[in-house]
C-alpha cells in the first residue's frame, strides 16, 4: 500500500495566495466574464426591439429627445459585451492585452453602467419624472432587461477593476499564459 503524505501538514507550506501560480481570480474573473459577455450579445435583439416597429410608440420614442440616447445605449451595451468575451479571453489565458482590455471593459463599464443605469431608472419613472409619460415596451420588459444587465454589470466591472489592479494581477499577466 502506498502512503501519501500531507502537503499541508507543514505548516511553513500553507499556500500563499499571491503566488503568482495560483491565478484562480483572474481565472473566475474571466469565467464569469464569459458568461456575461455571451448573455449580453444574445440579448442584444431585445435592446434593438424598442427602436424598431411601426407602433405609435416606437415612432413616438424615436421623435423624441431620447431616441438617440436610446439607439446609442444599444449600440454600446453590445459593444461592451463583444469587448468583455474579447478581455476575458485573454484573461483566461494570461495574455498581457487580456488584463489592459479588461481594464478598458471594467472602466468604459463602469462609466456608461452609472450613467445609463440612471436614465433608464428615470425613464421608469423610479428617478425623477417620466419624459414624455414614456410607456410601452421600452419601460416594459426590455428596461427591465437592460437596468437588470447594468445592475450585474456593476458590481462585476468593480471586481474586474479591483482584480485587475493587483499586484499578483500584473505579475502574472507579464509572466504571460501557457504559450501556444
């Protein structure tokens, strides 16, 4: 029979979790990054859907003074969710453009996340007034769609930003992934 040892029971040998071999945040970080990113671009039909149509109410939204923030919105929710698989990517794979992407996608996030998410909470009437009594399916299930988007978002570009600057973070990410 054989006899395995304890690596742990030294107690001198308790991993350090800045060991630069141990890159399991970044490697959650870029998981979850995935998932994200690939939820954001299959829900991108349902953000374009209050920008298209023929009803009074999408001729109305698009006349309005908020139909280009709402087209504009759209446009960068998917690319911001084409950049986060590009950054996670190369998170996953340790690749040195991998951790500036993911700095961009977490500051640009960040960003457009407090400033959209505040619009769209006021176009629901939740913040302030309602702009031109807005109503239909960009206060319906597509605002809910995206404000519940940019709530996740948040807190995961915080984490990005926060895993991304750390020490360990930049060590590894210059070491660079497995090659090939």
């Amino acid at each position: 029979m054989t006899a395995y040892t304890n690596p742990y029971s030294d107690p001198s040998h308790v991993p350090n979790p800045d060991d630069l071999s141990r890159s399991g945040m970044i490697r959650a970080l870029a998981a979850v990054g995935l998932a994200f990113g690939a939820l954001g671009i299959v829900c991108a039909p349902f953000a374009g859907m209050k920008l298209v149509g023929s009803s009074n109410d999408t001729n109305f939204l698009l006349r309005s003074p908020d139909g280009p923030w709402l087209l504009a919105t759209s446009i960068l929710s998917v690319a911001l969710s084409v950049l986060l698989v590009i950054a996670s990517s190369g998170c996953l794979r340790l690749r040195p453009w991998g951790r500036r992407t993911m700095l961009a996608y977490a500051i640009g996030a960040l960003v457009f996340g407090v400033g959209a998410g505040y619009f769209y909470l006021r176009l629901l009437g939740l913040v302030g007034h309602k702009p031109h009594e807005a109503s239909g399916i960009h206060v319906g299930v597509v605002g809910w769609l995206q404000l519940t988007g940019w709530l996740l978002g948040l807190p995961y570009a915080l984490w990005a930003l926060y895993a991304m600057a750390r020490p360990h973070a930049r060590e590894a990410f210059a070491h660079g992934g497995p090659q090939g």
